[in-house]
C-alpha cells in the first residue's frame, strides 16, 4: 500500500511540475513578446540606422 501511494505521490508531483514548467514557460514568452516590443518602440524612436552602432550611419 506504502508503494502505491509513493507512486501516485510521484505522479501528482511530476503533473504540478508539467504545470509550472508550461506557466514559467508562458510567462517568459509573454515577457520576451513585451521585451521586443519595447525595444522596437524604442528603435522607432531613435531612427532606424541612426544609433551610434549603427552600420548605416554616415561617415566623415
């Protein structure tokens, strides 16, 4: 009895894993969808091509 309610304890513990991982997973998704949009409204804002790293800034 002690084996199987080990086994199930286990199951129920790698399901609450499953679960974490694919929130966490949604959350970084979510968190990296909102990070490239700040960096594209801030690339609008600088002009594109006009940072100081930029390959397509005017040389002297």
């Amino acid at each position: 009895m002690e084996e199987l309610d080990a086994e199930l304890a286990a199951e129920e513990r790698e399901e609450v894993l499953e679960e974490e991982i694919a929130y966490h997973t949604a959350k970084l998704e979510n968190l990296q969808a909102v990070l490239a949009e700040v960096k594209r409204t801030k690339g609008d804002e600088m002009g594109v091509g006009s940072g100081p790293h930029s390959n397509k800034r005017r040389r002297n």
